[in-house]
C-alpha cells in the first residue's frame, strides 16, 4: 500500500472509531483520573462542585487507617472492613454453591433427553430478569406472616416458628444465606449452559477409554469430567469475584444492608456489602469518600486479578 | 448370551438385581411422577382460568370472578385428570416396552426428568407467585386456601391492582387533577424505560459495530495497543464509575433527563469485543472485491458488513436492551423523583415499594411490567440470549 492510500485508511478507520473512541474517553477513561482527583477531596458543605475541599490523603487515611483508642487500636472505619467481610463472605457462599449448582443441573442434562431445549430456557430464564424485581418478590416470598414461605411453612409446621414470626431476612444469621439463595437461583442457569456447552465438547471416546481401564463413574468424573471444565470454572469465579464486589441492586431490595448486628461496641449491618456501603455514602453525600473507596475497591480487584493471572498463566502453558 | 453381557458390563449392576426392587422404584418414580402432575397443570390450568375470569368480570368485582372459576373448575379437573391419564398411560407402555436389561437405564432417565421437572419448578416458583398474587383483591393476600396450602392460585381474582398500578382507577382519575401525580403511574415508567432502553441499545450496536469493523478488518496505527486498553478497562468494577460520573452527567446539566441515563453507557467495550471476535470470520476478500467495484467505506460497512454481522448485531442489540431495562443503580441515581418523565421502571417499583409495603397484590402487578414483556421477548428470542450471554465466555 502507498503512503497517501495508507493515511487515507488510517483517516477511515479513525472516522468509523470516533464514535466510539469519544465516548469511550469521556465517560470511561476520563472517569478513572477523576475519581482519584475527587477521593482528595471532601464534599460535606453540601453537593456542587465549588463546595469541593482538598483535604489530600484524609479520606484513604480515615478509609484504612487505624487509631490507638481505649487501650487498644481500633479502625478509623470498622463499617469499612465490615462491610469488605461480608463481601467475602458473600463471594465464598454465592460461587462455590452457584458453581455446585450450575455443574449439578448441567450434569442432569448432559444426557439423551427429550425437552433439552425447554429444560435448559427455563433454568437460563431468571438470569435475565430485573435483579431489583426479582430481589423484591423474594423479599416477599421470605417475608414473615404473609409471604409465601411462611404461608407454606406455616401449614406443614404450624405457626409457631422461624419463617412464620421472624422471616430469614431479619435475622443477622440467616439474611445474607437467604439472599445467597434466591441469588443460586436465579443465576444457576448462567453457568449451566456453560457447563452444558464444555460437556458436550467432551469426546465420548475419553468416557469409553476409562471405562475399559476399570475407572468408575465418580473417578470419571473427578478425574476426567471436573479438570476439563477447569476453564469454565476459572471463569465463573473471576466473575464472582467482580460480581460480589459490585453487588448492590439485590441489597437494596431485600435488606437495605439490614438487619442490624452488635459485634464488639459497633453496630454494624450484617448484608451491607461493600458496593451498598459504597452507595450509603455516596447517598449520604460524602462524594470524596465514596470516591475514596471505589479506589480501594479497584485496588483489591486488580490485585485479585494478578493473583490469579500468576496463579493460572503456568497451568495454561 | 444374555447373562454374557450382564457380567461385561459392570454399569448396570441393577441388571443383576432383583427385579421386584425395580418395580417397587418404578412405582415410586410414578407416584411423584403422577403428584408432580397433577400439582403443576393444576396450578397451570386453574391460572389461566383465573385470569380469563378477572378479565371477564365487569368492574373488576372478585366475587363474580370467583363465580365464573368456580363454574370452570369441572374444566380445570377434567384436563388435569387428562394430562395425568396420558402421562401415566405413556410411562407404563414404555416400561413394558423397555427390555428387562435396560430397565435399570430407564428408570435412570426416569428419575432425571422428576428431577429436572422439579427443579424447574422451583427456579420458576416466584414467578408464578408473582404473577398469581398480582390477580389477589387487597387484604386477600393472606388468606391461604386450607384444604391445599399449595394452592396460590387466587379464588376470587381481580385486575383492580392493574388498574390501580396505571392509576386507571376512580382514585387514580382523582389524581389527573395534577397533571403531574397522574403520569406517575406504571405506564409512563413502562415507556421511559422502553424508550431509555432502546435508544441506548440502538446507538450501543451502531457504535459498537463501526468499532468493531475497525480492529476486525481495518488498518490503524497503534490498534493492538489500543485494543489493549480496552479490555484492560473490562476488569474495572463498575461501581468505580457511580461517583465522577454522576459528577459529569450533573456539571453537564443533564441530572433527571433520559439522556443522562444512557449517555455515560454508550461506549460497550464488551460490544466492541463480540462484534470483532464475529467480523473477523467475515472473508476479508468480500471487502476487497466491494472496494473494487468502487464501494466507498461507508457503503462496504453497510453493505456488506452489517448484513453478514446481523445474527450478532441482534444479540448485542438484546443484550444491551436487557441491561438499560434493569439497570437500578444508575437510574436511581440520576432520578428526578419530582419529574415522572425521568422514572423508569426500576426505580418506579423502588419508589412505589416505599409506599406501599405490605400491599403484595400492587408490589406484584407493578412487578409484572418489568418481568412479562421480558418473558415474552425471552420466549420469541432465547437463542440470540443464551448464545450472546454465553459466547463471550467461552471464547475467552
């Protein structure tokens, strides 16, 4: 190609990109570097950007910092590491059990069957309804004396008990299992299909080699069937991972980061997770702070990230 | 012969097995099978009558309703006793069909679908709860029916929450005094969300399919870095976002506008990248021999491209429909709540969830409008969903 053809490529190419490539810069690339601008800064006079206070490392120091108090060191902001807790907490029930199930549903279908089709819609279905609507019917479903699980609960146990009087979302112990729950639910026919696809892709020869050299049906499966999935696997815990730290929306809807819990002297909310205590101070106008936090927050990701990228790049060679 | 394969194959130790235990689990496995029947077309018919029936009765008025499915009921029996009848009657010839060495197989695959069916059952028990509870005249959502606790269908059904949700109601006709207060109902968040929704979609795979041709098939100095940067940015969560540009879409002067929810979206990285893995498998030899013929960029794009990409031109489209549609955070951060033009769907039930706590029959029918159209979108469209969600992933 000549010079002139070339620039006049290099103007094409950059003129189908512009769209894209604008907006990209202003509302994805340009965010990043203000972000880090306004966690320096402190907005308690109220919302506007003249009411902006530069207040340097303040907000990271009272994010991550800890302070000699009473005898002992205490956080500057335990509601902070609380609510980083729970996400892992959140993270380590809702991927190993959404994984169990979505490897369990995509093993029952992994067979000769009729209706594969119509099995395999219905369990993907919940996955792309609205997260807050489903998170509401649920927390109508738990809800005590009228939901569903109490109405039913009730006419097997009789009235006297824990899903008829209290409800699993207003107790600190079984809230966050309960949204854990409904959230299994909702996305198992997510990571079934992906399953399902990687099974399929299995050759029947691998099955019937380990069959004649005596290897049973759980060896195959712990031996052959699981390290072949690995990559899906791989896959589902990133997006986990990511998924748990940006958990807000089924929060909101079902507990509000409630009920609340006593640990120590702080009074703490047993399911606010660290994307809903990242939203409880951008709502409460502490705009710098949330800013603060959501660069902790990238923080942890990326070094998450890069675990596990040096973690897996020699297993993939 | 027979006894031969028995011994080689050490699968099917069943086969050895007395076959009384096989009948005693067939029978087991036909019991459930005739339980889970009978439970679920129950349920199925008798909704379908209740809904025929709330729209039937004149003014919306449950006892008449109650009337009519009551009358109905003898129908509802008939074909639950028919699908039992005929399920029963197809099981019990294929096990006497089936040779007594494959029955073991068959009671296998037997058992897989009451566990399937089961398990159906419960990922899509709270949307038939909705959509049952969204039909139950308010104060009636407690009352359970007795003689069957399973039974959430409601007896005497209305469309008064319906009505009431799109403020079609007598109080609702007080409201349009305010001209305000009347549009604050679930029709007007109903078509902001449809309008919010599909313009993003719509610019989302504009822009994301001239990208795309780009780094599949164009020249550009830099483009491997550059795509680099991208899906560098894919690992961002995305909570980072919520505070600088809420700052931006404010200091821009867009807070509760239409615009202000979808701008800041516009730019898919996730789009760009489908929509690239896809145009390279497009023969680059097409491109050249429209280049040829003296097609200019624009009308190689359009021409060529765009028609071969459409299968994911579609998807990206849905996908990207879908996210805007449930999209709560952002919207309900840049809400006006004192504008209904500016309140969608999800924030719309937010709102009204606040007002309206215990009312389940409203909190349900609102819900409706956010959860049936994509059902039935899902139902005309569910290859280009599970292919779109998933390809992504597997290609990694």
């Amino acid at each position: 190609m000549s010079a002139p053809q070339n620039s006049r490529e290099t103007a094409s190419s950059l003129l189908f990109l512009s769209p894209f490539l604008i907006l990209f810069s202003v509302f994805l690339l340009f965010p990043i570097l203000y972000s880090l601008y306004l966690s320096f800064y402190d907005s308690s006079q109220g919302f506007g950007l003249t009411n902006l206070r530069w207040v340097g490392l303040s907000n990271y120091i009272q994010i991550l910092g800890i302070h000699w108090e009473g005898g002992a060191w205490k956080f500057n902001d335990p509601a902070f590491w609380w609510s980083l807790a729970v996400t892992f907490l959140y993270g380590g029930l809702s991927i190993p059990l959404g994984i169990a199930a979505a490897l369990f549903l995509a093993l029952l279908l992994n067979n000769k069957l009729y209706g594969k089709n119509f099995f395999r819609s219905a369990f993907f279905l919940p996955n792309i309804l609205d997260m807050l609507v489903v998170g509401v019917i649920w927390t109508l479903i738990y809800a005590p004396k009228y939901g569903a699980l109490a109405q039913i609960s009730s006419a097997i146990l009789g009235p006297e008990q824990f899903f008829n009087k209290v409800g699993p979302l207003a107790s600190p112990y079984t809230a966050l299992p309960a949204i854990v729950f409904a959230m299994v639910l909702k996305g198992a026919g997510f990571g079934m299909v992906l399953f399902l696809a990687a099974l399929q892709n299995i050759p029947e020869a691998v099955y019937e080699a380990a069959d004649i050299d005596g290897a049973t049906k759980s060896q195959q499966f712990w031996y052959i069937t699981l390290p072949l999935l690995q990559p899906i696997i791989f896959f589902m815990v990133i997006t986990g991972i990511i998924g748990s730290l940006n958990a807000f929306t089924e929060i909101y809807a079902m507990t509000a980061g409630g009920p609340q819990i006593v640990i120590g002297d702080e009074t703490l909310g047993s399911t606010s997770v660290a994307g809903y205590y990242l939203y409880k101070q951008f709502e409460g106008g502490r705009f710098g702070y949330a800013a603060a936090i959501s660069y902790v927050l990238l923080a942890i990701t990326l070094g998450i990230t890069w675990i596990q990228q040096r973690f897996f790049a020699g297993d993939k060679r | 012969m027979n006894t031969h394969t028995d011994q080689a194959d050490p699968r099917t130790p069943a086969a050895q097995g007395g076959s009384p235990l096989r009948v005693v689990i067939f029978v087991t496995l036909f019991v459930a099978m005739i339980a889970l029947c009978v439970g679920i077309c129950g349920q199925l018919y008798r909704f379908l009558t209740m809904v025929a029936a709330a729209f039937a009765a004149r003014g919306g008025d449950p006892a008449k309703a109650g009337e009519v499915m009551k009358n109905m009921a003898w129908m509802v029996d008939a074909l639950t006793a028919a699908t039992a009848l005929a399920l029963a009657s197809i099981a019990i010839r294929r096990w006497i069909a089936t040779h007594v060495e494959q029955r073991a197989a068959f009671l296998r695959t037997f058992f897989l679908y009451l566990c399937l069916t089961a398990g159906v059952v419960v990922v899509l028990f709270p949307f038939f709860w909705m959509l049952c509870t969204s039909f139950k005249p308010a104060g009636t959502e407690l009352l359970i029916n007795t003689s069957n606790p399973f039974d959430i269908v409601p007896a005497e059904p209305t469309i008064g929450n319906f009505t009431k949700v799109l403020k079609l109601d007598a109080a609702g006709a007080a409201a349009s005094v305010d001209p305000v207060e009347a549009k604050k109902n679930f029709g007007t968040y109903f078509m902001n969300s449809l309008v919010v929704a599909s313009l993003a979609a719509f610019l989302v795979t504009l822009f994301a399919s001239m990208g795309g041709y780009v780094f599949a098939k164009k020249e550009l100095p830099y483009k491997p870095q550059l795509f680099g940067v991208l899906m560098a940015t894919m690992m961002i969560p995305g909570m980072m976002y919520m505070v600088p540009q809420f700052f931006m879409v404010c200091s821009m002067g867009l807070f509760g506008t239409k615009l202000a929810m979808i701008l800041p979206h516009l730019a898919s990285v996730f789009g760009i990248f489908m929509l690239k893995q896809f145009m390279e498998t497009i023969p680059s030899s097409l491109i050249e021999a429209a280049r040829i013929d003296g097609a200019s960029e624009w009308q190689i794009f359009r021409v060529v491209i765009i028609p071969l990409a459409m299968p994911i031109i579609l998807t990206l489209f849905l996908l990207t429909f879908l996210s805007h549609w449930s999209n709560f955070l952002w919207q309900l951060i840049v809400t006006d709540f004192e504008n209904p033009l500016s309140i969608t769907l999800p924030v719309g039930l937010a709102l009204f969830r606040g007002q309206y706590t215990s009312d389940l029959g409203l909190i349900m029918s609102a819900s409706c409008f956010s959860i049936v159209p994509i059902v039935i979108l899902f139902l005309f469209a569910q290859r280009y969903f599970i292919e779109g969600m998933t390809q992504g992933a597997v290609k990694e």
